[in-house]
C-alpha cells in the first residue's frame, strides 16, 4: 500500500509537539526530558472537559497536533495498550469497599472507545471510529489498521496512539516509563502539503528499527506509543529510509519512506 502524510503531531516528556521533538529526532540537539505539557482538549465543551481524563485529553491533544483542518473529515484510529488503566484502577478499589458505588462517570469513561466518543464531541465527526488495544504492538497495529482504511475507503484517516503508565499494584505487572502520545495524518492521494510518501507492506520481519541514542531508544521501549519514534526521526531527518516494526509470530511492518 501506499499512503501519503499530511500531518504529524507527538506529545511526551520533553517533546510537547512536532515543531519541538524535530530537531532533537534529527541529532541538531540532545533529548531533556521535561514536566508533560499541560493536557487541555480546548476543543471540548467545559463540561464534558471536566469530565474528561488525563488519558483521553492526552488522545485529543495529541489528535488535534496532526489532524489540522481536516479533523472533521478524516476517520479515526484509537490505539492504546491499555486506554484507561486509571480510571479502572479506581473501579477495582472501588470494588474492594464493603459497600461499592461506582458513579456513572467513571464507569463511562473506563470502556475503551471513550476517547473516541469525547472526539467525536470535540470535533462534531460522524466519520468511523475504531479503537485497538495490541500490548507492545499497538502503534504497528494501529498503523496498519489505518493505511488499509484509508486505502481501500480512499479518504484521510487519523491515527491516534498514546498511552499513561498505570498505577500500583497494576505497574508492578505492566511498567510503562511515562506518557507518550504520537498521531498521523495518513492520506490515499497525495495532499497539498505532503510530508512523506509511505508504502507499507506486510511481512516477515525479524528486528524492529530501532533509536541510535540510548536515552532516545529507551523512550521507545518505555511506552507502545513509543515504538513510533524510528519512523518519527526518519521524518524529522528528511531522508528515504525503511523503517521496520516486529511484531509476534515473526511477522511486522517494514513502512519506506520518501520525503
């Protein structure tokens, strides 16, 4: 398949947007890592913005970056390993009470299309929504799903990928390093302001690309959404490259691209 990119937008400790994580993903500057921006999702109405979590902000921010003018246009791909693992960890203690009440709230924001359901408020989109959870091979997965759509639907498709670490005890058997969101403007033709042609293909890959900088690699290893970062720097570096994603089973992605 071959797909064009029309937008790109990263939130995460120290790379608060594209224009920021750029340089540092080209080499012109080191990685520090600093406080997350603070979440806002501007574009929700105030009481549904209330309502909202640090999760789904982090999802409609991050969406917001890539998604541009075309938000209201394009179909959406939600992809998290585990969408609101704080929500549920308030569930679970809840649960644990001699007399458990869970509040309508909470329940509604614990299921894993909740993101999709506040974008789908913030934007007024009736466009399809899907949303994936696929352990450490959420973004390929999430990625793949979204260049078939736009594919074979031939029109713009947003992916959204981002994931918060979880709290104890469930960190203890799910670590993640920090919150990382990552979105993509995939597009069947080419746009007016293209940032790369990308043709995918499905296959037996046995390595994953990977970061040249050990700081930059861990930030890869540290959160599924992470797992972007090699197509992100062969982005931000303007150069033709094949950027490989290893999934289970000795099958992946190998995804080239040409500025």
């Amino acid at each position: 398949m071959r797909v064009f990119l029309g937008g790109v937008g990263i939130i995460a400790p120290g790379l608060e947007n594209w224009q920021v994580a750029a340089p540092v993903l080209r080499g012109d500057g080191a990685y520090r890592e600093a406080p997350l921006p603070k979440l806002v999702a501007a574009e929700l109405p105030p009481a549904e913005r209330r309502r909202a979590t640090a999760v789904t902000k982090l999802a409609l921010d991050v969406a917001m970056q890539a998604g541009g003018d075309r938000v209201a246009e394009a179909a959406t791909v939600f992809a998290s390993s585990g969408g609101e693992v704080g929500v549920i960890d308030q569930i679970f203690r809840e649960l644990a009470t001699p007399a458990p009440q869970i509040s309508p709230t909470l329940f509604h924001n614990s299921v894993h299309n909740a993101a999709s359901g506040y974008w789908s408020i913030a934007t007024g989109s009736r466009h399809a929504a899907m949303s994936l959870s696929v352990y450490d091979d959420t973004f390929a997965a999430g990625f793949l799903e979204a260049a078939v759509q736009a594919t074979v639907d031939r029109s713009p498709v947003l992916l959204i990928c981002y994931d918060f670490p979880p709290l104890p005890p469930i960190a203890r058997h799910r670590p993640l390093a920090g919150p990382f969101g990552v979105s993509l403007l995939l597009q069947p033709e080419r746009g007016p302001v293209p940032l790369a042609s990308l043709e995918v293909d499905w296959g037996t890959v046995e390595e994953a690309s990977v970061m040249e900088d050990a700081v930059l690699d861990g930030l890869r290893l540290g959160n599924p959404a992470g797992r972007s970062l090699p197509l992100l720097a062969t982005l931000a570096q303007g150069r033709c490259a094949s950027v490989r994603f290893a999934l289970s089973g000795g099958r992946g992605l190998t995804v080239g691209v040409t500025p």
